[in-house]
C-alpha cells in the first residue's frame, strides 16, 4: 500500500468512527449555509459525543484511536497534512466535526 492509500485508509476509518455516534435515523436532510455550502443536520446517538468516549460519569476523553490516526498523518506529512485530512474527516459532521480539532491538540505540531 503506497503513502496515498494508506492516508485515504486512515482518513476513511476516522470518518466510520465518527460515524458510530451519529444517530443516522435523525440524522435527514440538512441546509444551505450563506456560501451555498450543504451543511448536513447531523444528530448524536444519546450520550455520545463525536471522537470522544463518554464514560459511565459523563466525562468525555478522546478518542485514542482517533489520536493514533492524527499521529501517523502526522508522521507521514506533517502539520499540513494533518490539516487536509481535517476537512476531510470532519465534512460529513457538520458543526460537530470541530470536535477533531480539540481532540488532535498537541498530536504532532497541532494546536487548535
């Protein structure tokens, strides 16, 4: 698997991640945003919370796996990549999707 299938594989598995905390039967349709952009309506399953892992008490740690994706986009291009794979990942959650951000803090030389 050459850099560019293994980035495509790392950026697909954290977007089915992602995807198991949304709730994708309340999830319909979406809207337009001031640039035309489609913006989904994007619903969490109750008590999830989008690249965390909420425990039994309520608090949120991140995801380590989603952590261990942003190291190796990391490894492989650095910061920059790191930022395209971002938008990437995030895009199909909406306004959750920044949740990435907070999660990747300080993997490599990311700061949100």
């Amino acid at each position: 698997m050459n850099t560019e299938q293994l980035v495509y594989s790392l950026i697909k598995e954290a977007i089915e991640i992602g995807m198991k905390d949304v709730d994708l039967e309340k999830s319909k349709g979406g809207y337009q945003n001031m640039l035309g952009q489609g913006i989904p309506n994007i619903v969490m399953k109750p008590g999830r919370s989008l690249f965390y892992i909420v425990q039994s008490n309520g608090d949120e740690i991140p995801n380590s796996r989603i952590k261990e994706i942003g190291l190796k986009l990391h490894q492989f291009g650095g910061l920059q990549l790191m930022q395209q794979a971002y938008y990437d990942i995030i895009k199909p959650f909406g306004g959750h999707g920044p949740n990435l951000k907070w999660v990747w803090e300080n993997v490599g030389n990311w700061h949100p």
